[in-house]
C-alpha cells in the first residue's frame, strides 16, 4: 500500500521540479467568497489517480466511495479568533495584530487556551515595535491590551506580544477577535464565519486556518460513515498561516516550510493500525492530516503516537508511508499544499484535473468545492 520518504529523500526525487510548474490559470471569480449554502452542496470531483479518470459529484455521494474497514482521518483542530483590530497607544491609529502560536506552545487537550505572550504579526509592523501597545478593549466588553515586546530574528514581521486582560484570555478573545479569513476572501468577516469557517467536529482551539476538506462534513454525514463500518480517527494539527505562504524560490525544494504542531494519540494511532492491518484504506482529510500521518509514520506504513512541530515538505517524488486516499479542496498556484497533491497524483494528472475544474465552474480554495483522490 505504502508510497515513503523523509523530507530530504522527497528533494533529492524532484530536485529540478520549478515552481512555475505548479501555476495554473484562475478566473478571479471561480474564488469562492462564502461557503455552499449547506456544507454538503459543495461539489466533488472523484480523480482516479491510476487511470485520471475524473468523476463529477456531490459531496453527500463521498460515503459511496469508501468501504467497510476503511478509517477516515479528521483533523480536529479549532480555528481561533486569531485577528485582533484596536488602536495604538498612544497616538490612537489603527493597528491589527494576527495571533501565530503561544510563545510557551499549545495547551494538552482539555486545557484551556490562556497563554498571554503569543508570537505575532502585526499591521503597521513600522510603528508596532517593542515598547509599543495596542488596546482592543471596547466600552461595553473586556479589557484586552497587547504589549509590543521584541522582535523575532529570522522571522520577518513576527513579534512577541503580551497580553493584558481582565478576563480569562480565552473569553477575552471569543469576544474581541474577529475569524482570520484568508487573504483571498476579499471581504470582512461577518458572524456566519464563526460557524462555517470551522469543522463540525473542531475541538482543540489552535489553527489560524481551518481544515478547509473537513468544512463539508456534516454530523449526519459521520454517522453514515459509521452505519457503513467505516472508522473515523481524530487527529490535530494546529493549521498556521504558512498554509498560505507561496512559494517564492525558483525550484520547489528550495522552498523553507513553516513548523506547524500536531498530535496523533495512541487511541487515534492504533485505530488507523488496525484498519490498515485488516486491509482497509488510510482515507486523510486534508493536507494537514496528510502532513501529521506520514510525519509520524515508519516506514513500512505503521503510524507512531506523536506530539510535536513538522516540517515535513511534500513534492511530486515523495513515497507516502501512511495515506492511501486524499479528500481535498482546490488550491493556490504556486501552494505547497498543491506541491503535496501533485506529489499523490502526479503533477500532470492534477493540473488535469484542475483544468477541467476551472472548465466546470468548480468553486475554488477554503470556502470552494473539493476533490477525492483515490
């Protein structure tokens, strides 16, 4: 079953793959700007990866595609309202701060989400340097204050920010962040995305970017999955705002990739064994859980319980230890996310795909319409 490599094995596969290969043609308006009425109208195209053949679907027709005995990962991390808006101190201008990660990492599962000094971006990174201070604090609401404390050598634009707060920071956040949409979705955001920008199954705040190939999923569509005998893992992995990053340099592995933490448990670890052992497929919802599996998978295939941050890079070359089918969104030319699907499917396979998805209509990125690897 098994398709493996380290990071460094994957590069020395594809070391000439240029990054102008993975660009496509867009229309602007195929950028899905909200997300399907309900989150299983979205469409589905089925990619054969053998053959290319290329089916047109519904997402309600997934369970369909599985079996009895296969195991469906889900990535259960949260999205948190990670985008602040205030006012500097003094002087009183606009200024925004993009929470990152807590400077003294993510809390176990259970324990709430209270660190104050977070790694941060900021807007205007000029006048937010350390000593400065920004206030979000509302008159009817919490106090919440930012404090500007250092930079962060090697990483452009990132700060150390403290907080200060007159309730449990988490509720200081519920209140007072906004849904950090990415930068594609070019509106604000609006109360629908506290609940749309986020899987049905989100339970371990962490991710400034949701899982966009669990936003489809509905709590009917799980239990149909378990009416089919077909097992649902839970695994996390904070998404961070790499996920958008492009890729700047001219050859693809040249490419830094951002360290994002995850955690596979040993409940989730041996559930995906034991479908594997018994001949049932490792069906990843989504890159995330792709990057989380095969980081922790040996090589023969076997998933090890594993807390910690990865950097593992996916391109076309790379062998996949743990993953056998890949539930997908559309993604941004030029992405290591579409680095990671060409590395599953092949790089002309996918733009295929892609081509005839642009052709269709198909609705495009984290609110848009999702694919099915097998």
């Amino acid at each position: 079953m098994g398709h493996s490599a380290s990071c460094g094995e994957s590069e020395r596969h594809a070391p000439r793959l240029r990054t102008a290969d993975l660009d496509y043609h867009l229309p602007r308006e195929l950028i899905a700007q909200r997300p399907a009425q309900r989150r299983d109208m979205s469409r589905l195209l089925v990619l054969h990866r053998d053959t290319g053949a290329i089916e047109h679907r519904q997402f309600r027709d997934l369970p369909q595609y599985l079996r009895p005995g296969d195991c469906v990962v889900l990535n259960d991390t949260a999205v948190i309202p990670a985008r602040l808006l205030g006012r500097r101190v003094p002087g009183g201008g606009r200024a925004e701060v993009l929470l990152l990660k807590p400077v003294d990492g993510w809390p176990a599962a259970g324990e709430e989400l209270s660190a104050d000094r977070w790694y941060a971006l900021v807007h205007p990174g000029a006048r937010l340097r350390p000593g400065a201070q920004v206030d979000f604090s509302q008159p009817e609401g919490p106090m919440l204050v930012a404090h500007i404390e250092a930079m962060v050598p090697d990483q452009r634009g990132v700060r150390i920010v403290r907080f200060e707060h007159d309730v449990p920071f988490a509720e200081a956040l519920s209140v007072l962040g906004h849904v950090p949409l990415p930068p594609y979705i070019a509106r604000p955001d609006e109360p629908e995305d506290r609940e749309r920008y986020q899987t049905v199954y989100a339970t371990r705040p962490g991710a400034v970017a949701a899982p966009t190939a669990g936003l489809h999923f509905t709590e009917k569509m799980l239990a149909e999955l378990q009416r089919r005998s077909v097992a649902v893992a839970r695994i996390t992995l904070h998404v961070g705002l790499g996920t958008f990053r492009p890729v700047e340099t001219e050859l693809v592995a040249d490419h830094k990739m951002d360290a994002e933490w995850f955690e596979i448990t040993p409940e989730a670890a041996e559930q995906i064994n034991r479908a594997r052992q018994a001949g049932g497929r490792v069906v990843a919802v989504g890159t995330t859980c792709v990057r989380a599996l095969e980081s922790a998978a040996e090589e023969e295939g076997t998933v090890r319980p594993r807390r910690g941050e990865t950097e593992l890079f996916i391109v076309p070359g790379y062998r996949f230890k743990a993953v056998d089918v890949l539930l997908t969104n559309f993604h941004l030319p030029r992405s290591t996310l579409l680095a990671l699907v060409a590395a599953f499917a092949g790089l002309e396979t996918v733009l295929g795909a892609y081509s005839e998805a642009v052709r269709l209509r198909y609705r495009f990125y984290s609110y848009g319409d999702a694919m099915l690897i097998i």
